[in-house]
C-alpha cells in the first residue's frame, strides 16, 4: 500500500513537471505587428531587410516577419512558396 503511494505521487509529480514546462506561444503584440508589416510587404512591396532587422530586435520579430512575407506573396496569383522565398534571400 505505501509503494503504490509513492509511485502515485512519483507519476503525479512527473505529470505535474512535465505540463510546467511545455511552453506554448500564441504571439506577441510585437510579434503580431512584425507579421503585419511582412504580409504587406508582400502585397505591395519588395521585401525590406530593414524592417526584417528591426523586427528581429525581439525574440521571434524576424521569422514574424518573413513568414508574414511568404503568407502573402503566395497568396498573389501564379506566385509559388519557393518564388516568394527567393524573394527574402
């Protein structure tokens, strides 16, 4: 009776550690508006190096921003993901 309690409170420990460290991250404000400026970028513009260097001034700025980019070139017709891609280089 008293090892199944401790392996109880073993796996329950376990669970409890392992739930604490996963880290799921919706996005930031900052994050958010990097995407924004990418995606219009995309749109209407070239890609800016610019933009793309500011926005990596916080965590996960620049991919924001690149991804942004490539969401919304390939939405402009007969625009493939590798032309779009090209187009960050």
């Amino acid at each position: 009776m008293k090892q199944f309690s401790i392996e109880a409170v073993s796996v329950a420990v376990f669970m409890g550690a392992a739930f604490t460290t996963t880290t799921v991250y919706a996005g930031t404000d900052w994050q958010n508006s990097c995407r924004d400026a990418g995606y219009d970028d995309g749109q209407n513009e070239p890609f800016s190096q610019g933009l793309y260097d500011h926005s990596g001034e916080k965590e996960g700025g620049d991919d924001a921003y690149c991804n942004g980019f490539i969401d919304s070139c390939k939405s402009v017709e007969a625009n493939a993901r590798d032309v779009c891609e090209s187009a960050t280089d």
